[in-house]
C-alpha cells in the first residue's frame, strides 16, 4: 500500500491520496479489466440524526436521483441506463453509500454526475412530497416483514434510547413530519461530512485525482462528535402477530468495534457457532432434526460499537423444542469449546470466500471504502489471510462464555408468541 500526494501513483498497489481535510482518495488499477468500480463513502447514517429526523439520511440518499439543478429525475436515470452500467446508492446506520460500475470509457460522466448529484440537488418540494410518500410505503412494508422487522426490534432493545437503535429509514411519525427547509438543513449537512472516493479497476489516475481535486479541494468539514453506545443485557421484545404460523427470533449482544484486534477471533467463533452449513447451529437445528428452514448466526462492527447474534424462522409448534436444542448446543460449547478441526475449517472457508471476492472489483472497492472509512488505512489482503490464520482454537474458545450466554442475550421475536412465552422459554 502506498500513501500518495501527488498524481503519481504506483502501478497495482493500494494509493491513497488525501484531496482535502475530509476527502481521501483511494485507488487499486486493474489494468486487465474493462470497467472500473466507484463508491462514494460519506460518513454520515441514522446515528447522525436527532430523534425527530430519524430517517433523514435515507430519504436524502432517495432525493439525491429526484434532480439537480441541470436535469430532471428522468433524465439521470436516462443517462445512467444509456451508458450501460450499475448505479446505486443505500444508507446504513453510519454511511450513505453510492456505488457504481460501467465501462472504463465512461468515467468522467460518471463522476460529474456524482458530484452533481452530491452539490447540486434541488431538493424541489413536488418531488419531496412523492418520495415521502415511497419511503412511508419502504417502512409500512419493512413492518410487514418479519425477517427485517425482527431486527429493528433487536436493535432496539439493544441500545434503547441511542441513535443506534433508530430504524435506518425512520418511522412514520418522524418521514411525515419533513419538510423542505428541515431536508435542505440536512442536505447542507450531508455535503460537510467526511467522504472516501474508492475506485478499482481500469481507469486513469491523473485524470481521477485532478477530478477528484476540482471537485473536493475547497471541501468543508463540520465538527461532530458521535457518543458511542452502551448496549443492554437481558432485554426481551416481542411483536405479536397471531395470524403469523412462523415466529422470527433474534438473540444477540453487543460484539466489538471495526477496530477490535478481536474482531478475527470473533469472526471465527460465528463461522463455527452459525456461520456455515457444517455450523453448530446449522447441524443441530435443521440438518439433526428439521426444526428451521433458515438460521444463521451475525457479526456487524462499526466505529465505536458491534453486534454479535444468531437468527432463526420456525413454526410456532416447534419453538419450543428448538429453544431445547439452542440451550444444548450452547451448553456444550461452553463446557467443550469448539474443537480444533472446526475452527480450521472456519479459517479455510473464511479465508477462501474473502479471496474469491477479490474477483469483483465492487468487491475490492467495497472494502477499500469501508476500511479507509473506519481504519483510515486499507489492510493488504495477506495480513488479513494471516491474521485469520493465525488464531488458535483456544483463542476463539476464550470468547465463548462472553458471546454465548442466553441469559445476558438480548432477544426479539415477531410472530404469534408473548413476551412471557419467550422469556420462559429462553431464560428458564
């Protein structure tokens, strides 16, 4: 990896160029593809939000596509399907997200037309009110959907009062109540924040940063300060939908942060807790005794905080003997701990499926965005492999006791059960 400041950069490495307090510019040529790969990382999701703006951030990712200043709506979707690529944009709970792909020849329209989306969005009151109205039919739909609500509902439980338990699109309470001044306020804001310009594939460098300095050199930063969570133990919460016959539960509890030397250890003792097909949970839930069609267990790190857990789907006339084989598979890991050859196969499929990403340069421009963003650097692929090797099974088995407790588990359901029933089933 080479850190640059000038338009110089070093052939089939990672270069990293800092355009302006805020702007970092990291690139990877792959002179043998026919397209290049780019993402826009702005630092800025729900968290950022205030109670009553939840929700904010997603719908101005939507209006940033609803017309600039010089095109309309349709005309951006015009020229993006009239070049032939992918263009896509989403929110996360700490970053808005653009990503898109099209041949190398198209380059420069596509990054004119970022920052034109990025700097000069209309944020028209007409379009606004439509949209709106898209983003309350995104959340009334998200509620009817157990295997998403469930984890809304987990969040929540998990960190309480914290931005961090906001629902990513918001409610409805909170997207009805916009209006144009309030979304231009955070607009203006969206504009100030950090941003990591990721690119791979085939392209021309100094074409990319002189573009890039044009564009970003006069960038200003606002000051923010996030307060990091403090996540709960314990907490049960249920939606009660009676004419559901499938319950959708989550266990789960705070992990570690994207800056966890950990994070490896933990990676791995999910792989092997539900990660897999060959996976404690897999084995003892659906493949022994057909109990689940879908479980799977979870990491997530973010800046300051992390989620760790396992999901499952059931009928309700087999929750409770599910709940039986979760305590026995948890018993025996904490009593036996995961066995060597588990956590060596944890490494090869872990390891394997992070090197055949590499085959998509979205992939490698995915992940040279999210680690700049959170580690300001970009990790070469082999110390990540080694890092991964390295671990010991006793090392993962440390962390056993911490991260499989059902009794410190937060937990979340949806379906035709009561608090009182997955407490009992759980906890006793």
């Amino acid at each position: 990896m080479t850190r640059v400041e000038s338009i110089s950069p070093e052939a089939n490495k990672t270069n990293i160029a800092s355009i302006a307090p805020g702007v970092t510019l990291v690139t990877e040529h792959l002179a043998r593809f026919f397209s290049f790969s780019l993402g826009f990382f702005i630092n800025f999701g729900s968290r950022d939000e205030s109670t009553y703006d939840n929700g904010m951030v997603h719908l101005l990712e939507h209006m940033l596509f609803k017309g600039t200043t010089n095109r309309s709506s349709l005309d951006i979707v015009k020229l993006i399907e009239g070049l032939g690529g992918s263009f896509d944009a989403y929110t996360t709970k700490e970053n808005l997200i653009i990503v898109t792909k099209f041949l190398s020849e198209h380059f420069t329209r596509i990054f004119d037309l970022i920052a034109e989306l990025l700097f000069e969005s209309r944020i028209a009151p007409k379009e606004l009110k439509k949209e709106k109205s898209v983003i309350l039919e995104e959340i009334k739909t998200n509620i009817e959907d157990p295997a998403d609500y469930v984890f809304d509902i987990f969040f929540r439980a998990l960190y309480g009062n914290h931005p961090m338990a906001r629902p990513i699109a918001g409610t409805v309470k909170s997207v009805s109540s916009y209006d144009a001044a309030r979304t231009k306020f955070y607009y203006k804001r969206l504009k100030q924040q950090p941003i990591v310009i990721a690119l791979s594939g085939d392209f021309n460098y100094k074409e990319v940063y002189r573009l890039t300095k044009k564009t970003f050199s006069r960038h200003v930063l606002e000051k923010r300060k996030r307060l990091a969570p403090t996540g709960r133990y314990g907490q049960v919460k249920v939606h009660r939908k009676k004419e559901s016959a499938q319950v959708h539960v989550v266990l789960g509890s705070t992990g570690v942060d994207f800056l966890s030397p950990q994070r490896y250890r933990l990676s791995l003792l999910n792989m092997a807790f539900g990660g897999g097909m060959s996976s404690r949970l897999f084995q003892g839930l659906r493949e022994r005794h057909g109990l689940v069609y879908n479980v799977q267990s979870f990491i997530d790190l973010y800046s300051d905080c992390g989620i760790t857990g396992f999901y499952f789907t059931c009928d309700k006339k087999n929750l409770r003997k599910v709940a039986e084989q979760v305590k026995e598979i948890i018993r025996k890991i904490n009593n036996t701990g995961f066995t060597k050859d588990e956590i060596e196969l944890a490494k090869t499929y872990l390891s394997g499926n992070l090197l055949l990403s590499f085959e998509s340069s979205t992939n490698r421009m995915l992940r040279m965005g999210r680690e700049m963003t959170y580690l300001n650097t970009v990790t070469p692929i082999t110390k990540i492999i080694t890092n991964i090797k390295c671990v010991k099974a006793t090392e993962v088995n440390d962390l056993n006791h911490k991260y499989l407790d059902l009794n410190k588990y937060v937990i979340a359901a949806v379906g035709p059960v009561s608090q009182r029933e997955i407490e009992d089933l759980f906890r006793s």
